[in-house]
C-alpha cells in the first residue's frame, strides 16, 4: 500500500483513541454541581415584625435566666456565709477571743470614753468584732480627729488615736477644762500637768478663743507674751503677760492698740518696768499703774512719829500718738 496511506491511518488511529480516552474521563468526573448534593431549597423570608418579635421574646428569657441565676447565687452566697459564720463560731475557733487591746495617742480622751466606742470585752469573740463600727463610734468623741481600728489575730486589737490640739485652759469656777482652737470643751483636767497652756476665764472665754488667737498672732511680739486672759463682760479681754502685768484691751480695734504698746515697748522697754497694769481702753491715751515697792520707807512726823504711806498716785499717761510718756 501507498506510504501516504499508512500517515492516514496513523493519523485516524490517533484520533480514535484520544476520543476513546476522553470519553471515560468526561463520564467518571462527577460534576460539581453532583458532588455537594442535591440543590438546597431557598430559606423562607422573614418579616421585620416577626423579627422584631423573636428578638423580644429572646430577651425575655434571658432575663428570666439571670434574674433566676442571681436569686439562685444569692441563696447559695447566703448559705455560704451563714456556713462561714457558724464554722468561725465553733469550737475549732474558740481560742481566737480578745486578750489584748492596744491603743496609742491616747493623751487628751479618757481610757473609759475609748473602752465604750470599741465596745469589746477580754474574752469576747475577736472575729465577731467590728473595726468599722468601732472607729465610727470613736470619731464621734468631740475630741478625736481620726481613728484607726484594727483587727490583730490571734486575739488582739490595735487603736491609733490621732487627738485635737489642746490650745487653752478654760477656768470655770473652780474646774479647768481643756479647749481647742474651735474652742471645744474635752474634759476638766488637773492644771497642774497643763500649765503650759495659756489660761482662759470668763463666760463665753471658749467661744472667742478663735478670735484672740487670731489676735495675738497679728502682734506676736506681744502675743507669744501671754499667760492669761479673762473675757470680760462678753465684749472685751483683759490680758496678763509674763511679767504678770495686766494689760486692758478695748472692745473694739484690739489690734491697733496692741501694736501701739508693742512701739512702746521696743522704743521705752515699757514692759520691762515695775508695773502692775496697762489701759488701752482709751482710743487717745494709756494709763499705766506701777507696781507700790516692796518695801516702802516709814514716814515720820517732826514729833518722830510714823506716818502711814500715801497711795500711788495714777501711773503716766502716754500718748500713742507721740510715744511719749508725762
């Protein structure tokens, strides 16, 4: 046979058999469409109304469930806690009792106003003390400024008072009570272990005493001075300085006075004489008084007989204006 012959039946035997191979591979591949099943149905529509109504009523429940939840927790908490409180009640925590009871800054307040704000007694359950309750009840004394209470196991308690500054004496009669600058009364006190407080007297004395520390800061070098002070007829003080001399204030502009005796004394050493007392009640002038001698010498007549001295006569008068004594 021709050649031409055998290269066409080569070519057709070639393309025989590619159809023959692509035929079982175009049957075996399954389609993708075939391989994920059959088709799903399409999911229903939904109304923005029934929407709204389920997402209500999902809320609803879960409410109801964590309300539910919580009412549940909380009896479970209240029965832990009442279990709690009876396990430290029993006998395995009977020796955790208060045996020591410790307090510090305790200077001004009695010991028995301190036993009756903490309110605890040797002996008692140290667990069923509270601290709280206690420090409240101590910054309710007038005189405390604040209070530290604390639990210390096994069987003690820790105070830390922190006290008002006591700034005066206040003499009531025959009792001397203690004050602070808001003038305060604490307690009445032996003056004997105060006297180096200053020394208040009159009545309504520890309501001015803001007013007279103000005062006495204004002309310190007359101020750091006094001893005591005496209100007088709810108007005015009467003040005695170191030197025991006693110096009248005005009722109104103390002040101005003040420092008028205070250029006094810088320019004439007026405080460092012999005297008995100062006036500055007088807007024009001050009355000053010497103190009578100690010893004055005896008199006698020209028949050799003593003559009883004569009164001091009214001390100078010296101007604040000029600082002149006449």
């Amino acid at each position: 046979m021709p050649a031409v012959n055998d290269i066409d039946v080569r070519a057709k035997k070639r393309a025989a058999q590619a159809r023959r191979l692509a035929a079982p591979a175009d049957v075996a591949r399954p389609s993708r469409q075939s391989s994920r099943g059959p088709k799903r149905a399409p999911k229903p529509v939904i109304s923005p109304g029934l929407r709204r109504a389920a997402t209500i009523v999902m809320a609803i429940a879960l409410a109801g469930g964590l309300g539910f939840g919580g009412y549940y927790a909380y009896r479970q908490g209240s029965a832990l806690v009442g279990s709690v409180a009876a396990m430290v009640s029993g006998p395995q925590f009977s020796g955790m009792t208060v045996q020591d009871i410790s307090v510090e800054g305790r200077k001004l307040v009695s010991k028995e106003a301190v036993m009756a704000a903490l309110n605890v007694n040797r002996g008692d359950s140290l667990l069923s003390f509270d601290p709280r309750a206690a420090r409240a009840r101590l910054e309710s004394i007038e005189w405390v400024e604040s209070a530290i209470v604390e639990r210390r196991l096994p069987d003690g308690i820790f105070v830390k008072l922190t006290e008002r500054a006591a700034v005066a004496l206040w003499q009531r009669d025959s009792d001397f009570v203690l004050i602070d600058r808001q003038g305060r009364v604490v307690r009445n006190v032996d003056p004997n272990y105060y006297g180096y407080l200053p020394l208040i007297a009159g009545a309504g004395a520890p309501e001015q005493i803001t007013a007279l520390s103000l005062l006495l800061q204004e002309v310190p070098e007359i101020g750091k001075r006094v001893r005591a002070a005496v209100w007088v007829g709810q108007r005015r003080w009467n003040i005695t300085l170191d030197t025991m001399v006693q110096v009248m204030l005005p009722e109104t502009d103390a002040a101005a006075a003040l420092k008028t005796l205070a250029e006094l004394d810088r320019k004439q050493q007026l405080l460092s004489r012999d005297l008995v007392s100062i006036d500055l009640r007088l807007p024009d002038r001050m009355v000053v008084k010497p103190a009578a001698p100690i010893n004055p010498p005896t008199a006698k007549d020209d028949k050799g007989n003593s003559v009883p001295p004569k009164k001091p006569a009214p001390g100078p008068v010296a101007g604040p204006a000029s600082g002149k004594t006449t």
